[in-house]
C-alpha cells in the first residue's frame, strides 16, 4: 500500500490486526511501526521473522522516502529529520493514536529522532541494534580489524565513505559483507536477504556523506520520557554494544537487552527469545495503556 505524505508516496504494510475480539467486545491492540535500516535498504529484511508479534500488536512496516518501494523524491529531502516527520504525517494520515516505534540500526536514528520531535505521538520506543551518534564508526572499525576477512576490509570502507558508483558495485559489497553482520551467517539467509531488497545507492552516498556523519542526539537523550527498550547483539560489529549502553544509560528508565548469540540481526539468529523479550515490551505497554 502507498499513502502520500509530506509530498511523498510512501509504502507501507500492514501486518496483524488493530482490533481484536474479546468475549463481547473488541480490545485495541498496540500499533509498532517497524522501521528498516540502510539507508538504501527496505522493510523486507524483517520478513519472516517479525510475524509472530502480529498476535500481540499490529505492525506497519514502512519503506522510508527514497527507499525500497516508496518514492524517490531526490537527494535534497533525504534527512533523518524528513523521514521523522514522514512517519509523524502516516501516523495521522491513518488516525492511529500514540504508538510504538522500533527502529532497528538506521532505521534506529530515526526512531531516536521521531521520539524528539515528536514525544506526543509516542508510546513506547524500541531501538535496536541502532547507535545515537556516529561515534558507532571507531567502534565498529576496532571490531572489523579482528572479525572481518580480508575481503571485507579490503571494501569496507568504500560504502560509509560513499565510494561506491554503481548499482552492481553496491550489490558486490552486500554479497561480500553482509556475512560480517551476522553471529554465524548462513548462506541461505545471506542470499534470500539480498534477494528480496530493492537497494537504493543513490539514498545510501547521500545520506552517508551529508547526514550519518551529523547525527548526534546523545545529549538529547534524557528529553525521551516514554518506555524504551534498548536492544543489542553482542557480536554486532557495526552497531556494537557500547552504542547500546550509551542509549540505555541515558534514556530514563530504559531497558537493555543484550542477545548474546547474535549480531547484528538479533530478531534472525536469536529470533525466539527476540520474540519472547519484544513480545513482553508490547504487553507491558498494553497493560499500562488498559490501567
């Protein structure tokens, strides 16, 4: 589905039910707005593994501007602050009340952001396996330098620097790199991920070079005042731990949840406690909603 927002069309899907049947009477489930990372990537990564939260809350899994199957509206509107403010125009759009938002890696930065700018709208906040700053990038190099084959470090660089020219250069990178992002990677997820995706490069050098090496609302943290759950895969090498522990020491009352057999996919290679801990964040937040 598309809706026009902010003079972009927008996808979104819709998986599970807003409303459910309780006895004589329907009960509202919460709504979580799942947001994908990249940039230049799309909501497909999170497919199949998310489906089970459906029985707990209703998932809008959304395509930010620009990317995967959502408009390319040109590189002049793709700030992290537009695709905040995109989300706040569809949760109107769709007259839902406040909701829960999990952002996952830059998808995170723009749930940090949206929780900002837009407290109101905001029930709850997942970031996960996300960084607050891009103070992630000497972390995560540290870790490269003793995971990472020599393949991968030979090309890194090339696609945070914004290096890369062509679509096929950029899908090289994936298919050499994205097992880095994993614990234990596995083939067939490796390929059935990059499969699936509609990679954007235009999106991922302009937001590499004018916005990522911005971002930075470490001090703005202690402004976020609703239940955050702060997640972390405890080989992550991109988004490492230490970002997680920035976030959760911050944010007011945050939880951390650390997956120890995961990296940078916790909802893939940890994916049923991922369900049971996420799972309990949403029924925590229903349960205080119903008080």
């Amino acid at each position: 589905m598309h809706a026009t927002v902010n003079g972009a069309r927008i996808y979104f899907d819709v998986d599970g039910a807003g409303s459910v049947p309780s006895g004589t009477s329907m009960t509202e489930q919460p709504t979580l707005l799942v947001l994908h990372g990249g940039p230049g990537a799309d909501h497909s990564y999170f497919k199949p593994w998310l489906d089970p939260l459906a029985a707990a809350a209703q998932l809008i899994y959304i395509d930010h501007r620009g990317n995967g199957r959502s408009q390319r509206t040109g590189p002049s509107t793709y700030t992290i602050a537009q695709m905040a403010d995109d989300l706040e125009a569809l949760r109107q759009l769709l007259g839902l009340g406040r909701v829960h938002v999990l952002g996952h890696s830059f998808g995170g930065m723009v749930a940090l952001t949206y929780a900002l700018r837009h407290p109101a709208s905001l029930e709850a906040l997942v970031a996960c396996t996300t960084t607050p700053s891009y103070g992630f990038r000497s972390d995560a190099w540290a870790i490269a330098e003793r995971t990472a084959t020599p393949e991968q470090l030979s090309v890194l660089s090339t696609l945070f620097d914004g290096e890369l020219t062509t679509d096929e250069e950029h899908e090289e990178w994936w298919r050499v790199c994205l097992p880095l992002y994993f614990h234990r990677p596995d083939d067939r997820i490796c390929a059935e991920l990059l499969g699936r995706e509609r990679p954007q490069l235009e999106v991922v050098n302009h937001m590499m070079a004018t916005q990522i090496p911005r971002f930075d609302v470490v001090a703005d943290l202690p402004s976020i005042n609703v239940p955050t759950l702060v997640i972390a895969g405890r080989h992550d090498w991109v988004t490492p731990v230490s970002q997680a522990e920035v976030m959760a020491s911050r944010i007011p009352g945050a939880r951390l949840a650390v997956f120890e057999n995961s990296g940078h996919f916790p909802f893939i290679e940890d994916h049923d406690e991922f369900v049971d801990v996420l799972g309990g964040f949403v029924a925590e937040s229903k349960a205080r909603a119903a008080v």
